[in-house]
C-alpha cells in the first residue's frame, strides 16, 4: 500500500480585499494574536485605540497600491507555489495552502487534510526563519486545531529552512542580474520583533549577552537575531560581498523595544555618507508583499531621497522562481 501524504504551507496571510471593511478584519485577528503583540496592555492599546479608528483605513490605502489583476500577491504566488509544486511531487502527496490569518484558512485546510485521510502530514510555515510571532503561531494554531481529532495521522513540522542547503543560493541568484559590486551599499532588511521574544529563546540570559550575532550555536539555533545575521552572511559569502559592504537591519516595528539597528535609520546613515545607491535584500520574505514591494520599494525611496539618496533597488522575493519551486519539493521530501 502506498502511503498517502500530506503538505501544508502556510504563510502569513492577507485581506480578502483591499477594502477597509476586510483590511479591518485582517488587522484584528492579526493583531490579536498573542504571539504577535504578546504583551497584553498594548495588544488592547493597539487595537481598540489605533487599528481600529486609524490604522486600516491607511492600511487598505497601501493595500489598494500594492494590489495587482489578480490579486493580493501574498495569495497569487502562494497559489502557484502550491500548484508547480504539486506537480512536481509523485501522486501519493497531495499539497494544501493556508494562511495563518485570513482565507484560506488553516481550519479549512486542516479539515480538508482530515477528508483526504492521509498516513503523514507535513507542515511547512513559509518563513525561512523561526520566530515565535510566525511559525511559533503556525505551530500553535495546527495543534489547537487538530487536539480536536480523535485520530492522528504522524505530523512533522519544518520549522525553519534558512540554512537548508542551497536556500541562500536562491537569493543570491536573484541578485547576480543587478551586479550588487556597483552598489555603494547593501542592506539585509528583516522584519522586526520585540528583543524580549529573542531573550525568551534562552533559559538563561538575554540575547544581547550572546553574540549570536557573530555564529549559529547549539544555544541559540531558534533564536531569530541569530538567524537572520546568519542568513545575510550566507548570502553575502556566495556574491563575495566583504563584511564592510552590507548591513544587517530590521523593518516593519511597532514600538519601542524592537531589534536594531531599524532600516529607515540605516538608510538615512547611509545617506548622510554619501551613499547615492542601495541594494536591499528581504530575506524574510519568500514572497513580494506589502514589507518589500510598498515599504522598501516606494516608502524606502522616497525617505533615501528625502536624505540625499538616488536609487534603492530591491532583490526580489522567491514568488514562484522554479528553483524555489525545486527547493519546496526537496524540502517536503
């Protein structure tokens, strides 16, 4: 008997539309989970004083930039990733997408999984690395939701990929076409997250008394700082970029308390040096979303220019690139 198996992405998720009616809705299961927003005061802080009379309508404002013919691009290539890798995998595997916040729904996806009656399931959160505030929720939320069933099929959860053999090669091919040498500097830009979620990857001590800046250890592999140092160097070494000539930095904060150094602030120092062009990499991101093609690509010009800068040229996400596709595969196998 051939066993049957099952492969779940999910990624992050996106409004149904860009209307502030569905942004609204995206934004309050989103900033309600308490992995993303964990501390509890703030959580209601943002919600009820912030999000909910402000924040969407500028949301779906961006949202309707960002949206293309076919939608949301999160979802499109989501879709497609499912669709060529699917192919790509013998008969007896059969692919399932789900978002962790909005449609399609982990629910609705899990409980298809249960129809299909598979031997094994195979989680896979799209987020290269782990964080608690994304494939830590993942984690959560697949186990809340299948404590319900009374039989289990066996389950495996990647948790993070960043260090897989041949990942940071993707990102490093994206980049050859724009010849990153003839940039003044490059960025590493990941998404941010309060330091305690890091510190709370040790059992003893906070992060900035690690160096997890400086290598990958047995103490700190789930820490996200870590990770994504490690991620950059990795990309930097295989496009031969010296250490002098990129800058790891994080985006995307809510408040105080968020890893550092933030990007707008090393673009307006890189600016201030005389830096007239920057290469950004994202390489949290696998797919082109609101993070990379609205906030480093129009917001983040616009603040380089403001300061003296030219041109800030974005590496594309992975989206469906074939050899991403090829990665999913080997990766779910």
């Amino acid at each position: 008997m051939t066993k049957k198996k099952a492969v779940l992405l999910v990624n992050l998720g996106t409004p149904d539309s860009p209307s502030v009616k569905d942004v609204r809705k995206y934004l309050k299961v989103f900033l309600n989970d308490p992995r993303v927003i964990d501390q509890r005061f703030v959580r209601w802080f943002i919600m009820n004083l912030f999000v909910i009379p402000f924040r969407c309508f500028a949301s779906a404002k961006i949202y309707k930039e960002l949206w293309t013919a076919e939608g949301s691009p999160l979802l499109v290539y989501g879709e497609k990733l499912k669709d060529k890798v699917q192919e790509k995998l013998p008969e007896n595997y059969k692919v399932f997408l789900a978002m962790r916040y909005g449609n399609p729904s982990l629910e609705k996806a899990l409980e298809q999984i249960r129809t299909y009656n598979p031997h094994e399931i195979t989680v896979l959160p799209l987020f290269p690395q782990y964080a608690s505030a994304s494939t830590g929720s993942v984690v959560e939320r697949v186990m809340k939701l299948m404590s319900k069933w009374q039989a289990f099929p066996d389950l495996k959860f990647i948790n993070q990929f960043y260090d897989h053999e041949h990942f940071c090669d993707l990102y490093a091919e994206n980049a050859v076409k724009y010849n990153p040498m003839q940039y003044d500097h490059i960025v590493f830009s990941f998404h941010g997250l309060p330091e305690r979620q890091v510190d709370d990857v040790y059992l003893k001590g906070l992060c900035k008394d690690k160096d997890c800046h400086q290598s990958i250890t047995d103490e700190n592999k789930l820490c996200y700082k870590a990770t994504c140092y490690e991620t950059a160097k990795r990309i930097a070494s295989k496009l031969k970029i010296p250490k002098d000539r990129f800058t790891v930095a994080f985006q995307s904060r809510l408040g105080g308390g968020w890893l550092e150094p933030f990007s707008d602030h090393v673009i307006k120092q890189r600016a201030k040096k005389g830096d007239k062009k920057l290469l950004f990499f994202s390489p949290s991101f696998i797919s082109d979303c609101l993070e990379t093609t609205i906030e480093i690509g129009l917001e983040y010009q616009e603040l380089f220019e403001e300061h003296g800068g030219e041109k800030i040229q974005l590496v594309e996400s992975l989206n469906d690139n074939p050899n991403w596709v090829n990665f999913v595969t080997d990766l779910v196998k």
